[in-house]
C-alpha cells in the first residue's frame, strides 16, 4: 500500500513537472511574441500556459492584453475575464488596467460595470495627472450617457442585412440614392497581391441595386488603384459617386466617378479646393442640386481632429474655399461621415465629442436660418456603446442606412438599416423620377437639364446629365417653388417645361415620361412634339396612402415581414380584403421602369404634349436663357398643368366654320417632268387661302402625283416636288405648316389607268384640323 502511494506522488510529481515545464516553455515564448507586437501568436502561447496552471495575474493580464487589440469587438471583449482575475488577484498590475477594463464592459454593453472600472481607474490616478483625470471624467461622462439613452429607447427598428451583404470581414459607409434603388458601400476583404501594399486586408468598393424591395447580389465596382479606396457619398440620383482615394504618402483625398448605364468612368477630381496634400479628407455628401458639398477634413484651422467643412457652388462655376461649420457642429473631437439629406436642412454625422454613448455615434443638426442646432444624439438603439457610423437617410424620411461593429455582427463592422418612425416621412420634398425618350426609337439620347429657379431671377440652379443609357434623371425639389426645366436633347431644339411644386407638407413622388418626335414633311424635320406623361396623386389623402403601400410592400418583398404566417392568419380569419391587400403588396412594383404610362390602363396618368412648328417660332418667339455662362434659345415654355387642363377641354370642343368651306377642292396639272406651279391656278388657291382666313379651325390637304411612266423612286421624287411646291405657295401666304398636310404618293392605282395627264397632278382639298387630331 505504501508503495502504491509512493509511486502515486512521483507519478502527480513528474507530471506537475512536466506542466511546468511546458508552461515555463510557452510563456517564454509568449513573451517573446508580446515584445514585438505579435499578439495573435503570443495569445495562443499565453493560453497554453494558463490552461498548464499559470496564476501570474501579468500573465493574465498580457493575454487578455492580446484580446483587446483584436480589429474585431467580438474578440476584444473576451479579454475581460482576464482582466477581471489580474484585477482580483494582481498587486502591481497597471492603473490603466482599470480604464481598459471599463472600456470593454462599455463596449459590451455593460455600463454600470463599466462605470464601476471608470471611477476606480479615477481614484488610483494620480491627482496631478491632469490628462488621466480628464480621461477618465470622460469616460464616466460617456457612462452616464449610456445609462440615459438607454433607458429611454427611440422608437427605431434596427435591421440587420442578410450575408449576401454582410460577411465574416468589415463592411461599412453604405451610401445610398435618394429613392434606395442604387447602394454602394466599402468592404475589407483579405489581400491577395492586388496592390503594392503589405496589409493583411485591402478596401473594395460594392454596389447593390434595389429590385422591387429586395437587393441584388452586390458586385464589386473595379477602381484602378493600388492603394486605400472607399465608398465616400453619393449624388442624390445615384449617378455620381464621391470615392475615398488614399496614397503611399498622402493621408487621402476625395474624388469622383460617373455611372453610365451599368458602368462607372475612371476617378476624378471632384473639386480643385477640396483635397489638400498634407491632410486627410475622409467623407462627404453633395446637396440634389449639386451646389453645395459637405465634406470632413482634419486641415489645419479646425477645431480639433477631424471637422465637418462646406464648400458652395458660385455662379461663374468655381468653387468657395472650404468654410469650417465650427460649433456647435464641430469639437475638439472627430465630427466626420457627414450626410446632408436632401431636404438641405438635416445633417447627419458621426462623432467621439459631444454626448457620445461610447465609441462613435451618430448626431443630427438642423439648419435653422444661418446657425446649425445643437448636435441631438440619435439615441439607442440606433447608437450603441460600440462605433456607430455613416447614416444616410432616404429622401422620404422613411428609411435610414449605417454602419456599425456593435455586438451580434458577422466581424468586424457591418451593415444595417433602419425603419424610421411614422413622423420622419413627413419631409416636404417633391422627388421626381423620369426618362426621356426619343419617341421614334424608343430609345434615348444625349440630354442635359437646366433647372432654374424662377424666384430667383433665372438665375442657373443646377444642371442634371440623365443617364445616357436608360434616360433616367432624379430631380428633388423643395415645397412652394417654380422652376424651369430647359431640356436640350441630341436632334432637337431645347425646349423649357415648367414645373410648379405646391407648398406641401408631405413627400410627394412624381414619375414622369417624356417622349420627344420630330414633325417631318417631305423627309424635311418641320417641327417636334413634346410629350409629358406625368404618373402622379390628386390629394394629400391619396399621396400619404400610396407612400404608406408602397414602403409596407418594401418590407414584405425584403423579408422583414413573415408573409407566410400572416397570410395564415388572414386566411384563418377569413379576411379576404387583408389577403388582397397582401397580395398586392407582394406583387407591388414602384421603380420608373415598372409605371405604367398607357393612360388607357393607368388612370393616375395625365398626359399633356406641345407641337412646336418650326416656322411658328421665329428667333423673336425663342426664350432667351442665360446658363452657365451661355445663351440658349429655347421653345417656348410649356406648362404642363396649364397644357393638360386646355387639351381636356379641347377634347370635347367641336370645330366651328362653314361646312360648305369643305367642299373647296382644287386640281392642278403640270407638265411632263416638271413641278413649276403655273400663275392660271392662283385664283382657285386664292379662293382656298380666303376660306382659311376665316375659320382657323380649317387647314389644307395637298396630296401630289405623278404619271406611271417612269420608276417608282423617280416617281415619288416627282410627286413630291409638285406638293411642295403648292405647299410653298400657301406658307409664303402665310398658312403656318401646322395647317398644312402634304404628302407625295407617286404613281397611284388610279392614276396608272388614268391619262398621262391626270397623273401630273396635285390634289387640295379644306380640311377639319380638329378631325384630322382625333384620327391621330
């Protein structure tokens, strides 16, 4: 028995010995890697060691140490109970343990532990260390915020995107179009040789689209570069994208890039004034009408680290030196992601000053007059004690985007959206969404927009380019405005439609078509035709009830609502107004592509065209613009309300003249070859110019011919010389060619079993114009 015993102890000896030693062997060699900042490779070293029985607290303390300098929150708050046992059991461990203790619990959300650690790191600081003190006055002040925001939860859904946005790596600053249809954003994403630098992760930018509520598999936007790039804002119409472009050398600057169609052009200067060479120019977002740049910068004259800057479009085209928003927008802290929303009163932005619940968080200011209101907290749960960034919200006040690295992410940062409350769609913004097609082709073409704001003396507001590819233009305009759009189109004349926004009180979505046709006679273009089909709500009532369909159907068609059990339910309780209304939720479509313009089909279209002639509008008719240093001559201004209200009542008016004006007939011959208009037949065309005269509701039908002799092209060359040249005759009496319907039809049925004669003709007859449109 003694031996069993004795062999027992020397056995419990040597395996003792045995830990030892290979804790004695891994902790040197942890402390080996902790000396050169090797901390993934010390920790798994310091483990081996603690689970081989080691009790120095410095050890503990080291690998929770290794912990803490994780990228990933998930991992850095796995330090703390290593830190809590250097804490308990540790004599001669750092003071600062206490404040990086209280930093953890904060980031894990557990803020009266957190506070606990703050005020201990406070006591044991030494009372002449006036930063120590004013670090740890912080932190207990980013405490008591905490506490407060958190018992008073807003009233926000905070979503979390699926892992076909989000990954196991970073993604952040999702930049977003005022409509949602078009989302960019930057994502960290392991380096394999790309660039020139040595990082284990690189930055790619994505880009996503919004399909009917749910979003496209994001693909990656190729930007040449071979160092640090980000998603830094976008234009409110998504087809400009202001992009992070950092160098060797160069802390950063910003830049542009232009979508046409699916592609996106080579980066470019997005102003001469804004990126300095020396200083970092992180984010900025652009007002809709493209005068005003928000942007953050940490340039000397600031008010401390990062500040929020704004640079304004002048009428001669530059651009005014950077103006520091100073406070109370900016502080002695980092004031950075700025995003204006499109109302051009909101700013949002991120920042570690103010009233900051822990890491960054995101604020508000108002624009009130000329002075910026003091920053508002956004409040828990869109902040949280982890680093919440980059918000944008959509122009409907419906639906906001960030970034965060809060517990419960795939790693690292990630993205998220939120369901904004009932009271934040109601922004006064008129958005409208358009295209602009070439109504021959159906295709588009080149197209530049001039908008004017008329209050303030034709002065050039902002020039839009729709997208080359699909015509598609996003306009925002604020409430109790008129405008001009003058639209210059590739193969037309600029022509000006106006558009007069009510003082409303809600967000109001217009979708509008606009098909342009060019007015030939005799292969000659005459004239054009400008169609507006405009797909809009009579009533606030109507606007609020649609805008609350269509954001309930974007969160049934993107997975945010259990369709199944509710139709379940409905189906249960046999509501088969509710099923309805589900379905049409489901099957709901709202993008510019999906209107449909039929006016026959969709009784919310109202349509409105302008025939321009030409020979009607003579330079002293033209509207002169002055834009953008330039003159144009455009049509005359076309208002769209104005031409929809006329034409519905002109829709029932009947022409008014002498029905015995119709029976005016005239038959003219010529002679073999030629298309000389003899002087006998004046009298006659006389006779049709006087019945003209009288009744502006008539017009002139001249129709030419010719003999069947000779080929069919020389035919209808002939023919249509001989109507031309009738057609001259009354223009130059000064029948406009509106009233004028000429046609050359060559060698006819009738006229090959006619007399050679009878086929050198030209036929005119009075006709009803009015008839003639309701053929049309």
């Amino acid at each position: 028995m003694i031996k069993k015993c004795i062999y027992l102890l020397l056995s419990l000896f040597f395996a003792t010995g045995s830990l030892f030693a290979q804790s004695n062997k891994s902790l040197a060699e942890a402390e080996r890697y902790f000396g050169i900042k090797s901390y993934e490779a010390a920790l798994a070293k310091y483990q081996e060691a603690i689970q081989a029985g080691e009790k120095d607290p410095m050890v503990h303390y080291r690998a929770g140490v290794c912990y803490q300098k994780s990228p990933e929150l998930t991992e850095q708050i796995k330090a703390i109970p290593y830190f809590e046992y250097a804490v308990a059991n540790g004599k001669s461990i750092p003071t600062t343990l206490h404040y990086d203790l209280g930093d953890l619990y904060l980031k894990d959300e557990n803020v009266p532990k957190a506070l606990e650690s703050f005020t201990r790191f406070r006591q044991l600081s030494n009372k002449a260390d006036k930063k120590a003190i004013a670090q740890a006055d912080d932190a207990i002040r980013t405490c008591s915020n905490a506490m407060a925001l958190m018992s008073v939860p807003r009233d926000f859904k905070v979503n979390y995107f699926n892992s076909m946005i989000n990954t196991q790596y970073t993604e952040y600053n999702p930049v977003v179009s005022a409509d949602e249809s078009v989302m960019a954003y930057t994502a960290l994403r392991p380096n394999t040789g790309k660039t020139r630098t040595g990082d284990k992760f690189i930055e790619e930018l994505y880009i996503s689209y919004n399909n009917n509520g749910s979003w496209t598999e994001p693909k990656q936007i190729p930007l040449a570069h071979n160092y640090n790039v980000g998603t830094a804002g976008i234009s409110a119409d998504g087809q400009k994208m202001i992009v992070f472009m950092g160098g060797a050398t160069d802390p950063g600057g910003l830049y542009q890039i232009t979508k046409t169609g699916d592609t996106w052009s080579k980066a470019s200067l997005l102003t001469p004034n804004i990126n300095t060479p020396k200083y970092l120019e992180s984010t900025a977002s652009i007002t809709p009408d493209g005068k005003t740049i928000y942007f953050a910068s940490d340039r000397l004259g600031g008010q401390g680290g990062l500040d929020i800057y704004r640079t304004t479009l002048q009428a001669n085209g530059s651009w005014t030196a950077p103006v520091n928003l100073g406070a109370p927008v900016n502080t002695k802290a980092d004031e950075d992601a700025p995003f204006i929303h499109p109302d051009q009163k909101t700013l949002f932005f991120t920042s570690n000053g103010h009233n900051s619940m822990g890491g960054r968080d995101i604020f508000m200011s108002k624009l009130v007059g000329e002075k910026w209101s003091s920053p508002e907290n956004m409040g828990y749960p869109v902040n949280t004690t982890a680093n919440d960034n980059y918000f944008t919200l959509i122009a409907d006040g419906t639906r906001a985007y960030f970034s965060s690295d809060r517990k419960g992410g795939h790693g690292g940062q990630d993205i998220y959206y939120l369901d904004m409350p009932a009271s934040s769609a109601d922004i006064p913004l008129t958005m409208i969404k358009g295209k602009i097609l070439n109504a021959e082709t159906g295709k588009p073409m080149p197209t530049k927009i001039y908008l004017i704001d008329n209050s303030t003396g034709k002065k050039l507001d902002f020039v839009y380019d729709p997208d080359p590819k699909t015509g598609n233009y996003l306009v925002i305009l604020p409430p109790s405005k008129n405008y001009d759009m003058v639209i210059e189109s590739e193969g037309f004349l600029p022509y000006t439609l106006n558009i007069n926004i009510p003082n409303q009180t809600y967000f109001y979505e217009l979708y509008q078509m606009i098909n342009l046709r060019t007015i030939k006679q005799f292969d000659v273009v005459v004239g054009q035709e400008v169609e507006v089909k405009n797909a809009f709500y009579d009533t606030d009532q109507d606007v609020k009830a649609d805008l609350r369909k269509t954001h309930e159907a974007k969160l049934v068609q993107g997975g945010n609502v259990d369709v199944y059990d509710l139709m379940l339910d409905l189906m249960a309780s046999g509501d088969k107004e509710g099923i309805d209304y589900l379905t049409d939720l489901i099957q709901m479509k709202n993008p510019i592509e999906d209107v449909n313009f039929n006016e026959k089909e969709n009784s919310r279209i109202e349509v409105a065209s302008r025939t321009y002639y030409y020979d009607e509008s003579d330079e002293s008719k033209f509207e002169q613009k002055k834009i953008d240093g330039k003159t144009i001559f455009s049509l005359p201004t076309f208002s769209f309300s104005e031409e929809a209200k006329k034409q519905k009542e002109n829709a029932v008016k009947k022409s008014t003249f002498d029905k015995a004006s119709l029976t005016k007939f005239v038959k003219i011959y010529f002679d073999a070859g030629k298309s000389d208009l003899k002087a006998q037949y004046n009298t006659q065309l006389d006779a049709v110019l006087a019945e003209l005269s009288k009744f502006p509701d008539l017009g002139v039908e001249i129709s030419g011919f010719a003999s069947a002799e000779g080929s069919e092209e020389l035919n209808r060359e002939i023919s249509n010389k001989r109507a031309i040249a009738v057609l001259d005759y009354f223009n130059h009496k000064g029948v406009v060619r509106r009233r004028i319907v000429a046609k050359g039809y060559g060698a006819s049925q009738t006229t090959a079993t006619a007399s050679k004669e009878e086929g050198r003709r030209v036929e005119v007859r009075v006709v009803d114009l009015n008839a003639l449109v309701e053929k049309k």
